[in-house]
C-alpha cells in the first residue's frame, strides 16, 4: 500500500520576538497560514526494519539529518513499529528559505505513518512528537492559520484569512535559523507588530487590513546580512504588491495580491533579476 501526504509551505503574516529563554529558544507570538506551495510525500511499508528516504533534488540530505527521516525514526520508536518505510520527497519548496519545507515534510511524515500503519494517533500527540522535532512542525500537522506562542508550538487556530495571490521571491542566498535569532536583541526591538490587530484584520476579512499589518522582527536582523533582500522587498512593492514581508528568518519574500491582473506584471518583473519567483493562492481551510 502506497500513501500519499502533501506538505504544503508556510508563510508568517507576523511574528515578533518577546524575549529570549533559560532553554536559549525565543518566545514569540506569530501568524502563521499555508500557500499553495508544496512538496509531495509517498510512502510504503518496508518489510526491514529501515528508512530509506529518495527525492528527486540532490541538494537536500536523505540520511538521519532529514527531518521526514526523524519523524519516521520519532514514530517507529514511540510506536514500536517494527516494519520499515520507504519515502518518496518530491521537493517543489524552496529549502532554507523561511517557508518551513522541512518541517512540513516532518508534519506529513507523522501525519502519513499514522495512517500507513493505522496507529490511531490523536492529533494533539502527533503535535507535540512534532514539536521534538522543530518548533514549526506542530503548527504543520495541522496546517489552516493560527496564533502561534510559545517558542511556536502553543497553537490557536485562527479563521482564514481574506483570500489572494501570494507572489514569493528567493534571493540564492542562505540564512541559518538560529544565526538570525542569535543576532536579535529582544530588548532593542524598535517596533513590535501586533498580533492583535493582525488577528482583528483577518476576523474582519480586511485585506487591506492584512497588508497594513504584516511585521517581522527578525527582518532586520536578516535585511542587515543581506540587503539585497531589502532590495527585493522595494521591488515588489514598487511592483504593485499590496503588502510585502519576509518570511519567518528568510531570505524569501512575499508579496499579498488583490487583484490576478497584476501578478504576472510582479512575477515577469521579479524573474528579471530573481530565479526562484512563484505565484501560488493561500492554502484556505475547510
Ligand atoms: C523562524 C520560524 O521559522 C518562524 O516560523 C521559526 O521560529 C523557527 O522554526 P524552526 O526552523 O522549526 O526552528 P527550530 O528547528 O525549532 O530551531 C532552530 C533554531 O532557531 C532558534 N529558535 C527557534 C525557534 C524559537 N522560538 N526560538 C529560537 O531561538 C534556536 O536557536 C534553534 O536552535
Ligand atoms: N525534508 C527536508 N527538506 C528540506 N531540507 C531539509 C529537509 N530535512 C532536513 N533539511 C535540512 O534543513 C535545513 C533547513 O531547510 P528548510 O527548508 O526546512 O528550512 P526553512 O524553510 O528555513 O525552515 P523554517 O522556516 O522552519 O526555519 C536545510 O539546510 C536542509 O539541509
């Protein structure tokens, strides 16, 4: 038997730092939704106790450093599974970007032995193997849009947001997780964005309450390493992009879009100096 999991992108509408933890984590407030950006996950019972994990991009690691292997290791150990698995990584997410390819990868791992081997997992333990393994793989086993606290994994689930067009960018550049959050000064943030507001826009369907709200603060601390990426921002927006943020530690950039007749005006005139340009729908729920 064969299954097939989808493990679409995240983006941060916002997400602020409130302060650094004994544990070295930050704590945060963040709004998270889906796009339609996604890698495809197949998988089948191995009758030997392994994992084996293939993918058609040769730029990612397949061994134990892969976090869709982690998850199939997580559940096999908790689980007692003693038959193996084969997973298939159809890649299409931008890796090390800030849109959180890996952790989704992880998240329908989890999601698909679930169902491959019939465990009966409930979905608020399959959340917290999640958060073993990263601190956005909780919020994608369930995916939809949500508050997220904690050092991310604290859920609540939010309603859709207004939908639109989101026009991603990828400078080739990489940022590490951890280096921007070493970086932050929590105590000399200038500007915290507010995730009540952000919630009320989205409660009230305001798109263009959305756009005015997007913040985050770890963009700073990446624009600084890398101020191309600043430059892509002005891009966009000069573009005619609504609002424009980057996403969770970067590099990528997001563009949020009213209206279909003005994407391939942004899009053409992104690809002019930017190689890895989309142009996806969020990813509403229900
Ligand atoms: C930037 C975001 O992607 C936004 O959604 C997340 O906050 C990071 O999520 P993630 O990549 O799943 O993060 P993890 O794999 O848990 O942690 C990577 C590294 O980021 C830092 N980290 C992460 C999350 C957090 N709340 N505080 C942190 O300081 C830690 O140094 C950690 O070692
Ligand atoms: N399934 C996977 N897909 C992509 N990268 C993976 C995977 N498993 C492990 N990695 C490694 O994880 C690192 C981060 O990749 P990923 O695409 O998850 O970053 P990200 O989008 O910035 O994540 P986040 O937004 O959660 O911080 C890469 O350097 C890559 O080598």
């Amino acid at each position: 038997m064969k299954i097939y999991e989808k493990a679409p992108a995240k983006i941060n509408l916002m997400l602020d730092v409130l302060h650094r933890r004994e544990d070295g984590y930050h704590e945060v407030e963040m709004i998270m939704t889906m796009v339609d950006l996604a890698d495809r996950l197949e998988m089948s019972t191995l009758p030997r106790d392994t994992i084996i994990i293939s993918s058609q991009v040769g730029y990612i690691p397949l061994d134990e450093k892969n976090l869709a292997f982690q998850a199939a290791r997580l559940i096999k150990d908790r689980y007692n599974v003693r038959s193996g698995v084969y997973i298939h990584l159809d890649k299409n997410i931008p890796v090390a970007a800030g849109l959180a390819g890996g952790s989704s990868d992880a998240a329908a791992t989890l999601r698909g032995l679930n169902r491959l081997w019939g465990l009966n997992i409930p979905v608020e333990e399959l959340k917290a193997l999640g958060a073993e393994l990263g601190s956005d793989v909780p919020f994608c086993v369930t995916g939809g849009t949500a508050l997220a606290t904690g050092r991310g994994e604290i859920l609540t689930p939010l309603p859709n947001p207004p939908q639109c067009w989101v026009v991603l960018a990828k400078l080739p550049i990489n940022v590490s997780t951890a280096e921007v959050y070493g970086r932050l000064r929590s105590s000399q943030i200038p500007n915290h964005p507010s995730a009540g507001a952000m919630i009320e826009a989205i409660e009230n369907g305001s798109f263009l309450g959305v756009c005015d709200r997007l913040g985050n603060v770890l963009e700073d601390v990446t624009l600084q390493m890398h101020p191309e990426v600043a430059h892509l921002k002005e891009s966009m927006l000069k573009l005619g992009a609504d609002g424009v943020l980057m996403s969770g530690s970067g590099p990528t950039v997001f563009g949020l879009v009213s209206k279909e007749s003005k994407v391939s005006r942004i899009y053409n005139g992104l690809r002019g100096f930017c190689k890895e340009v989309y142009a996806v729908r969020l990813l509403t729920k229900g």
